[in-house]
C-alpha cells in the first residue's frame, strides 16, 4: 500500500507506470510489495526524485534479490555491484542500442536491473521498453499453441565476444569477458514466475534461433515475433530526469536505450539482480 503522498502514472496502456513521492532511501515493507506486484505486472517502474549514494543503492538492490555481478560491462571500481552505462562526448555507440532483455544467455536470466540516472545530456537518451505480456496476447490461439512447444537459443558471444558487434565500435575498449562463451535454451513462450501471466521470451540482440532449427530457418518466425513486439501500442518511452531510477523485470519487457545525443555524457549506474529458470 502507497501513502496518500505518492502518485502513479501509466507510461502506456500496456507497459510502465511513473511514480512519484516514494523515498527508495526508507522504503517500507509494504512499498515494497507494492512494487514488487508493479515491476512484475508492467514491465518498469520509474520512480522519480531519488537521491541515493552508491551504498544506498546497493542496499536498495538487495532488499530484491542476490546481485547479479556484471561480467560485461565496465564497472564502478569502488563498487562492484555496479556497473557503469555511460557514453563519453566523443563516443558515437551506446550500450544498449537494440532492443534486447538482459541476460537471456544465461541458464537463469537475471530477474531485472536498477538504473540510477547519475549524468543526464540535456535532452535525448530516453529509454524504450516493450510488454512482452502484450507480445504475446496479441498472437493468433494457433501460433501461441505452436510457439508452446518451442524453445529458443540463446547467446551474447556475437555481441560481447573479440570479433563481436561492440569490437567493432568506438567504444570496444571498455568491455570486458571478450573470452567469456554464453549458450542458454529457454522456452519460446514462458509463464512469469511472479505475476503468473504467459509472455514472450525471445529477443532481437540475444536470440539466434530456435532449439532444433537452422538460423535461415529460424529468422523469418523470430522477425514476425520481434516486429509484433514492438507495435506502436506495445511500447513505453521512459523520460529521464536527474534523481530518476528505473526498476524493470527482464521476464516482462524489452527495452532499447535510444542513442540521439552525440556530443554529450551520459552516466548510468546499473545493479542488476539475479533470477531463476524460466518454465
């Protein structure tokens, strides 16, 4: 339950509520059901207005769940936990430009991410997510039967790895794990393992084809998913703002970090929390 103070918002009909008037730094225990029930139900939940130090963040993320320890990323040296979303002014690429859920490569994908806004360009950079929920309700009763059956395989080797997509990029040299090797199959269609709801479980960046199938294949079906995914109605636009913290679960949503502010910094610290197989 919110108190009276606290106000929430859709981002859309079908993905991602704002809310206002809630302290992350001494949140109750019943706010913190309360958000629970919203980050699995919509996707993302901002919460505007934070002013939380590197611990109070970390401490935070742990009343969630055990912190899922980037191998990736480039992190925070002071704080492991964290690791560092940014964009320098003279860098063209950003992490996070596709559409993508983190860590579908692994055998139990993180739940979700904590995004703390630290240095904001003085417009751009919003953040993009999808319901997956939304996905998969918008499919015909024959292909959810079909895609019931399937499971997908999952990988970042291409992305992360030394002839990956980011070692071709302004900004190669700040990733870490190039010999790290990724392989996870998990089902096509899954049920949330909180909300109890079915949604989607492949995606653009990490998804290389179906188990049993042939990439060539595979493409054609992965493209008619991905492009549902994404229907006008599907998405959210996440506007930041300094103080502002988004909360998203990697079950239920996509999201797409949008590039258009060559020229400036862009600083984000992101924990990410650890999962379960999904069924």
């Amino acid at each position: 339950m919110l108190a009276d103070t606290v106000s929430v918002r859709p981002l859309s009909p079908t993905c991602g509520l704002e809310v206002e008037g809630l302290d992350l730094r001494q949140i109750g225990e019943s706010e913190m059901t309360w958000l629970r029930s919203a980050v699995a139900d919509n996707g993302v939940v901002a919460v505007r207005g934070q002013d939380l130090s590197p611990e109070q963040h970390i401490a935070f993320a742990r009343q969630w769940g055990e912190i899922d320890y980037n191998r990736f990323f480039p992190i925070n040296e002071l704080y492991p936990e964290i690791a560092l979303v940014q964009k320098e002014e003279n860098q063209k690429v950003n992490i996070g430009g596709g559409w993508h859920t983190d860590h579908s490569y692994d055998v139990e994908p993180a739940m979700g991410s904590i995004l703390l806004a630290r240095e904001l360009p003085p417009s751009g950079g919003d953040t993009l997510f999808a319901s997956m929920y939304a996905a998969y309700d918008s499919l015909s009763d024959g292909l959810k039967a079909t895609l019931e059956t399937m499971r997908a395989v999952h990988t970042a080797d291409h992305i992360y790895g030394h002839d990956g997509a980011y070692a071709k990029t302004d900004i190669a040299s700040i990733f870490r794990g190039h010999d790290e090797h990724t392989l996870a199959v998990h089902p096509v269609i899954i049920t949330h393992p909180t909300s109890g709801r079915k949604a989607l479980y492949v995606n653009p960046s990490f998804t290389t084809r179906f188990d049993g199938w042939t990439r060539e294949e595979s493409l054609p079906l992965l493209q008619y998913l991905y492009a549902q995914a994404i229907a006008q109605d599907n998405v959210c636009t996440l506007q930041w703002k300094p103080g502002s913290i988004a909360i998203w679960d990697n079950r239920a949503s996509w999201h797409f970090a949008k590039n258009d502010y060559h020229g400036h910094r862009r600083v984000m610290h992101r924990i990410t929390i650890a999962g379960c197989a999904l069924s």
